[in-house]
C-alpha cells in the first residue's frame, strides 16, 4: 500500500503554462520531499494541461493532475481539496514561489510533536526576478488565539491569504471547509477567516516561507461590479464572527469591511472621472465609512480617509496620481454601479 505524503499541496492553474515548470524546479529543490502536488487545471487554454500530464508522468514526487470545466480558482481549490492524501494541506498558486525548507518546516513540526489545526508563516512580495532566498533554519513558532490571530490578519488583510497556512486535513474535512464558489473576488478572504475564527490550535512563525510574486505587464485591468457585489460574501460573515470571535467581530465589522471598500474606492478613483468617482462615493456610503478609518491605526489609511472626509475632491485627485504608478485600470462606465447601489 502506498504511503500518504505528509503534506498535499493544492495549485489552482489556469493558462499557465509559463509558470509550470518553475513550479516543479521549486518542489524539486525541496529539503524535504514527503509531498505530493495537485494541480487543478481550471479549463486553460494554452498547453498547461498537456505539460502537466507530462511531468505527472515523470517526476518522482507524486503529481495528481485534475481536469475542470472554466469553474474559477474557488472551485479549482475545491476540486483539489477532493484529491487530498495528505496529513496537512497548502495552497500554493501557480505563479508564485516557496523556499526549500517549505515542507522541511511542516516534518520538523511533526518530528517535535506540535499540533495544530492552522500554522500561519509570513510571505514576501517579490518581483518575478526575486531575489528567492531560503530562511535556513527554522527559528520556531508561537500559539496564537483564534481571536489575536483574526485581528493579525485583519489589522492588514493585503499581508495574509490562504497561501500563508499549512492546515490540518482531519480540521477541514471535520468542519467541511470548502471555497464559496461563484464569487471572483474576496473568497480567499472569506476562507480565511473562517477557518481561523473556528481553530481550536494555531501557531505562527516568523519565518517567511512563500513568495508572493508581483507581476509584470501591460495588461489594463478592468474596474468590475462584481468587485462591489463580491463584498457581500465577507458582509455575510459578521453573524459568523460575533458567534465564533466575538473578541474580533467588532475590528471585523468596523475595520476590515470599511478598509475593503477603501481599497475600492481607491481603485474606483482610477476607474471613473472626478466627476463620477464622486458619485461613486456618495453612492457607496464612503463617508460613513472613512469616518470609522480615520482613527485606525495604519497611517495611510488613517490620513487618506481624513483627506476624504475634509476634501472628497482632494482624495480622487491624489488617488489617481498616486495609483497610476501600482495600477492600470481601464475607465469604466459608472452606471451600472450606481444602479446597484439604488437597490
């Protein structure tokens, strides 16, 4: 019978074909090779899946290909969480990286007998070139509360994802946690926090284990409506977070979905006119909400909402400068928003 890896790594890949083959390199040059990878092929239309059949057949770690339907990166992950062997699960994308000792940290925790439902390493965001520097030796970890650990993620959601946790397999499958499919954005988020709010043992460690990379290109990306309907699927968890971390449900619902629509407004200052950016604002409620970020305690979020409160003029205009340089958003018709926003 053969042995169940210690660690079952879930990749979501979609038209990846140029990322496939540093990924396996990254596995390869693992310390420590008690792993098995499966990559879910979410209907690409390059030769992503052909290559990974490929390599399936002739590497020596285990490789599960599983084919998809265009169903999304939730119900890649979903498909891929069916296919788990393993003792713990990760969530690696296909674009990015993790150092050599990425599964040497899981099998030294084991070794020493430490159990958890959830362990949270940091991540670095790197551009495609690195650098990609491995940590050495482990330096070790603390327990964290459910609660300490939502408001670690919450104080700024952009550091944690779901790419940041090794989690117990017999956790999530007893608990039944699966991605909330149908949604383009924010399901990420909304894995995470409820997974952490029902942890029962988490540790963390300083160590920075996964590369986030950043991308390059010229591609212009489009401001969407869904960007705005998705926020309902974190706005339904608030019942979640006053029964299951009643010590953070108040920084959940006061910080973290007002600091959510921040960043959209932000994007929408790059997306719209002044004129409609404006209108925007005052549709969404902007104002109630920069009211709840102006005492928060990350200063950039702090100042540009009292800029917002005291000059809504003076935000666009300084968003859309600011923003030029980190993104390229197409200008959007704004109708379709306000009309959501009517309802």
């Amino acid at each position: 019978m053969e042995t169940a890896p210690l660690l079952s790594v879930v990749i979501p890949v979609y038209n990846g074909e140029r990322f496939i083959g540093t990924m396996i390199d990254v596995f390869r040059a693992q310390k420590t090779q008690n792993f098995e990878l499966i990559f879910v092929d979410d209907g690409s239309e390059d030769s992503s899946l052909s290559l990974l059949h490929s390599y399936a057949r002739s590497e020596s770690f285990p490789i599960t290909v599983v084919e998809l339907e265009p169903k999304g990166v939730s119900a890649a992950r979903n498909a891929g969480l069916d296919r788990v062997r393993g003792q713990y699960i990760s969530f690696v994308d296909v674009d990015d990286r993790v150092v050599p000792e990425y599964t040497t940290v899981l099998q030294e925790l084991v070794d020493a007998g430490t159990e958890f439902d959830l362990f949270f390493s940091r991540s670095q965001r790197v551009s495609p070139d690195g650098p990609f520097e491995g940590i050495g030796k482990f330096s070790g970890s603390i327990s964290m509360t459910p609660e300490n650990m939502l408001k670690k993620i919450g104080s700024d959601p952009t550091k944690y994802g779901v790419y940041n946790m090794f989690l117990d397999a017999a956790f999530v499958k007893e608990n039944g946690f699966r991605f909330t499919e149908g949604y383009p954005y924010y399901e990420d988020y909304d894995y995470l926090f409820r997974v952490t709010a029902r942890a029962k043992k988490i540790r963390m460690t300083a160590d920075r284990l996964y590369f986030y990379l950043l991308q390059e290109g010229s591609a212009v990306a489009k401001f969407k409506l869904e960007r705005i309907t998705c926020i309902e699927l974190l706005e339904g968890l608030i019942p979640t977070m006053k029964y299951e971390a009643p010590g953070f449900a108040a920084m959940y619902e006061n910080y973290v979905l007002p600091r959510i629509w921040w960043s959209v407004m932000w994007q929408a200052c790059l997306a719209f006119s002044m004129k409609d950016a404006l209108a925007f604002g005052k549709a969404a409620g902007m104002r109630e909400k920069m009211k709840l970020l102006a005492g928060c305690d990350d200063p950039k979020v702090s100042t540009s909402a009292k800029l917002y409160l005291a000059n809504p003029p003076a935000f666009v205009a300084a968003a859309a400068v600011a923003g030029k340089s980190r993104s390229k958003i197409e200008r959007t018709d704004v109708t379709p928003f306000l009309e959501y926003f009517k309802k």
